[in-house]
C-alpha cells in the first residue's frame, strides 16, 4: 500500500498517533519526499473539512502533520501546494491555519530564495487585497470614524493584519539588520518584506481612524481618545518597518526619485531592475506616502531616529508624499495629505522657507492640488482644514517667498472664492508690514503692490461684459482691498495714491459699466418670470446652475428662480456701496490737502 493510502487510511479511522509515527519512521522517508504534494493536498483538505465540522481534534492534528512535512520534506514542493490552497481559500480559518504550516517553510530558506519568499508575500496580500470594504466607508464623517470598527468587514481586515503580523515576525527578525553605510536597494529578503509592509500601509488602512492622542504623565486621558484597533495593528507595522530599515528616513528621497525617474528615464542605475524601491509594482507610491504620513502625521516616528536631516529636507521630500494622497482617486487620502502637510509645517515652527525653495517644481504641483480640494472636495473638513493650510502654507515663507506664491496661485486660481481667499491673505501681509516699526518690505508696497493690484486682484476677468453674479467674491474682494490701502495709507507708504487715475481707468469705471448692464439684464430677467406666473408652469421654468462638488442640484422652481435673482440684486447693492465708498475714498486724495 502506498503512502498517501495509509495517511488517508489513518485520518479516516482518526489515528493520529499511528499517523505521526508513520510520518517520523525512517523507513518511510523516501515515500514521504516522493508523496509529499499529495499527503499536503490531503491534509489540507482534511483541515478544512475539520474547519467545517469544527473537529477541533482533526483540525489540531492536521496542522501539525503538515508543519511536520514542511518541516521534513523539500520546501519547494511543499511551498507550491501551499501556496495554491491560500490562493483558492476564501475561509479565514483555513488561511490562518496555512499560514502556520508556511511560516515553517520560509523559516528554512536562506537569502538564496528571495524569489520564494517574494511569491508568498504576494499571495497572502492577494488574499487581504481581494477583500472590498463597504461603499460607505470612505463617506464618514469625522465624528464616525471611530466606530467603522463596528463594522463585520473592517474587523474581519483588522484580524487578518494581526494574523499576518504574527506569521510575519519570526520571520522578519531573522533577517539581516546590521547597519552598513550602503543600503541595499535590490531583491533581497529584507526589502521584500518592507515592500510587504508598505502594500498593507497603503490598502486598507488608509480609510481608518488612526489617530491617537498620546498623554504625558501630568495629563489626563479623556475617554474619546483610546487607541483603536485600528492604530495597533498601524504602530506594529510602522515598528517592523523601522527595525527593517534601521533608519526610519531611508525611503524619504524616493517620493522626489519616483517622481524625477517618470519625467527622465535615462537614469539606468536607478531602474526598477535594479531598485526595488523604483517599481510602483513592488513599492506602491501610496503605500510610500502612508509609510511617512504615519511616520509624522501619526507621531509614529522613533525616538532613535537619526537627528541629522535637516528640517527643509524633511519639508521638500514629504511634499511629494502629501501630493500623492492629496491627488488619489480615493477620498479618505485627501484628509490624511492635508494633514501631514500641517506637521510639516509645524516642524518647521519659525524656520522660514525661502523663494529658492519655489525653484523645485513639487511645490507648484502642491499648490495645484491643494487649491483642487479646496474647491472641489465633497468633504467640508477637507475644505476646511485645507483653507487653512494654505494660508499657514503661504506663512511659512519669506517675503519674497509669500509674494510669488500669491502671485501664482491668483493667476491660476479660476475659482472666484478661493481666489478671494488669497487675496485678502496678501492684503493682511501688507498690514502686517505697514505696522511694522522698519521700512515696509518691498513686495509688498510700490511696483510689486501695484502689479497684483492691477493684473489680479482689481481685474474684471472678462471686461464689461463680465458675470458679476459668478465673479462676486473676486470684484467684493477687490474694492475692500481698495478701500483699506486708501484709508490705511494716507503717508503713501505703499505708492498707491501715485495711480489711483490708473485704477479709476481700468477697473472702477469698467465696473460701474458692467453694474449697470448686469442689473438692466437681471431686472429683465425678473420681469420676464414674474410674468410667467399665469402663462408658464414652475416645472418649465429654465435655469443654468453651477454643478460643484459632485452633488446633485433640485430642481429649480419660479419662486427659487426669484429668491436667486433677490440674492444677485443683493449683491449688486453691495457692490455699489463699496465702490460708492472707494470712490469717495481716493477723492480724499491726502495730495491734495
């Protein structure tokens, strides 16, 4: 009788010492290496009738006959049927259980078979990638975070990270850690494992609670901030990819390397052949970024890291982190970029950042992604929060620094709110400096003052015919922009009183032209659906609308048509008071006192 017969016989008739002892018998050997893919292809299906029936003896005794042939026959075969079962399983249970058996298996290779180690790797994150979290996950607001690990799925994904973590550890503490100046950057045991972790970091963790308030010892903890399930398995990934790496900054360039190599692929030595690092397939970018936004937006980073890096380099290469969560297609990304964007600049405290900085393309990228969530994001606290950031963003420079970023972002910046926005943060800088005891700074007073003035902040985009309704923000902001320089800057410490004619000229006369047009056209328009009451239903009544942030608009009725025209008129008023008053104010001309 052959081999397989006898397991078969053995687990059939429950003998499982007879079994064990056919296993370990010498005279056995030989068959056991020959039969070995078919004895694993039996137990296993053994253990998972053992799963089904909940057979806690069978399920006991067929996990340790196949740790005990992965442990006695050729690692190869074993590792292949193994391999196959975990990709065809779709129990947890039965998964749990194979990864016992293939914990033993790679524990007998040595670095020659990285590739082994590799494939396995890939298979058990295959497993955890197939699993799809609810829709409704990535729509929570801040208040329900915490209780997504309420949910059956997100606790089922947070058990098999725990599980992959401890199948994960004596295998990873094997692994060579000793500290060379040259790191290696190719296929090796260690960073395989590191680029396993970095794929679990940027799954589905990135649409989870992971924030944890950490308390010194004269503190009080309150009951909100307890550390989730969530944040533990985070810490223990975040503490087996420091250890790997010994420095927890090592993979900090390759947001910039990545980025760089996609525009220019001439650079052989940093090809994906021979960087691990440099393949998006093996090193996702997101996971990069969740690596470094737990690092520092999550106060994960140790007590042991090297001080060396200086504060600006740190800022610059996580730059590229933040734009690659701010510009993913997944929403629950954007919160957590705008949030390592504010520690950056908390690290940086007072050290100011200078316009040679702006020389790097990142922060033009940053800038344009951020001033996209502002606008467009259909979470309120990433608007929020991101308004914020830009204007601590603007802070962090110098004066010439703070000046071109305004500068760029008012020429590009379509959205007529957030290019208020910007506006009035400039128009507060040039208070900062008239209230200054020293000479105000020259870009923020004289031609500089003047150029944003007239080509930006105080420009009808589209002339006379420009829609003032769409515009409001934009044209509201400019006059009370005017208006402050007027009345603040009677010693003309900022040259405007030299070209209040030119002002006059271009932008205050065009505006009381393009008032009195867009009011005769509203008054019409109001004319004509009041007159529609009797002649034309509400359901008929047309009305273009802005679409913003993906939501979807009611439909418009007469009587909301009405309230919207109502709105317009009001901000005509407005309009006019303001310009009614800015007009008076350069007629106080001190020049001519």
């Amino acid at each position: 009788m052959s081999l397989i017969s006898l397991v078969k016989s053995k687990l059939q008739s429950r003998a499982f010492k007879d079994l064990f002892k056919l296993f370990c018998a010498s005279e056995n050997e030989a068959n056991l290496q020959i039969e070995s893919m078919d004895i694993v292809s039996t137990l296993v299906d053994n253990l998972e009738e053992a799963h089904h029936r909940n057979d806690i003896k069978l399920l006991s005794a067929c996990e340790d006959m196949l740790k005990l042939i992965a442990e006695k026959c050729v690692p190869q075969e074993v590792l292949l049927e193994v391999l196959e079962r975990i990709e065809s399983s779709q129990d947890d249970n039965i998964f749990t259980s194979l990864l016992k058996v293939l914990q033993v298996i790679l524990l007998r290779f040595n670095e020659k078979k990285v590739r082994s180690l590799e494939w396995s790797l890939n298979t058990i994150y295959s497993y955890v990638d197939r699993i799809e979290l609810p829709d409704y996950v990535s729509k929570v607001g801040e208040a329900e975070e915490k209780l997504l690990e309420c949910d059956e799925t997100i606790r089922r994904i947070l058990l098999l990270y725990m599980t992959v973590l401890l199948f994960l550890e004596p295998i990873w503490k094997t692994l060579d850690n000793k500290e060379s100046i040259f790191k290696s950057t190719g296929l090796t045991r260690k960073n395989v494992v590191i680029c396993f972790v970095l794929h679990l970091l940027g799954k589905h963790l990135l649409h989870l609670d992971t924030h944890y308030k950490s308390y010194k010892e004269d503190e009080i903890p309150v009951v909100e901030d307890v550390k989730t399930y969530s944040r533990q398995v985070v810490e223990d990934l975040i503490s087996v990819m420091c250890n790997l790496l010994g420095d927890p900054f090592q993979l900090l360039p390759y947001g910039e390397k990545r980025m760089r190599w996609r525009c220019s692929r001439t650079r052989q030595n940093d090809s994906p052949i021979l960087n691990i690092f440099m393949s998006e397939e093996k090193c996702p970018r997101l996971g990069l970024a969740m690596y470094h936004y737990f690092l520092l937006g999550e106060d994960l980073l140790p007590s042991t890291t090297p001080t060396v890096y200086a504060k600006h380099h740190i800022f610059e290469m996580c730059l590229y982190y933040c734009v690659t969560l701010m510009t993913h297609d997944q929403s629950s990304a954007h919160h957590k970029g705008i949030m390592l964007a504010k520690r950056l600049l908390k690290i940086m405290a007072v050290d100011k950042l200078t316009s040679d900085n702006l020389d790097v393309q990142i922060h033009q990228e940053f800038c344009t992604s951020l001033s996209k969530l502002i606008v467009y994001s259909s979470s309120e606290r990433t608007r929020k929060d991101g308004t914020f950031l830009l204007r601590d963003y603007i802070l962090q420079f110098d004066s010439k620094g703070s000046y071109l970023v305004i500068a760029n972002l008012l020429k590009t910046i379509k959205h007529s709110g957030l290019h208020s926005y910007v506006s009035t943060i400039y128009k507060d800088l040039v208070n900062k400096h008239l209230n200054c005891v020293d000479e105000p700074d020259a870009w923020f007073v004289g031609a500089s003052l003047k150029h944003l003035l007239l080509t930006e902040i105080c420009v009808l985009i589209d002339g006379i015919g420009t829609d003032l309704v769409e515009n409001s923000d934009t044209v509201i902001t400019g006059l009370n922009v005017l208006r402050f320089l007027l009345i603040r800057d009677k010693l003309n410490q900022t040259g405007i009183w030299e070209y209040t004619t030119e002002i006059e000229q271009n932008y205050l006369l065009p505006l009381r032209k393009s008032l009195d047009l867009s009011k005769a056209h509203f008054k019409e328009e109001q004319s004509t659906v009041i007159q529609s009451r009797t002649s034309i239903k509400d359901s008929e009544v047309d009305v273009c609308v802005s679409v913003i942030n993906g939501e979807s608009v009611p439909e418009i009725n007469r009587e909301k048509k009405l309230e919207l025209l109502n709105d317009a008129f009001n901000k005509f008023d407005l309009m006019e008071c303001l310009l009614a008053r800015v007009i008076d104010c350069m007629n106080s001309n001190p020049k001519n006192t």
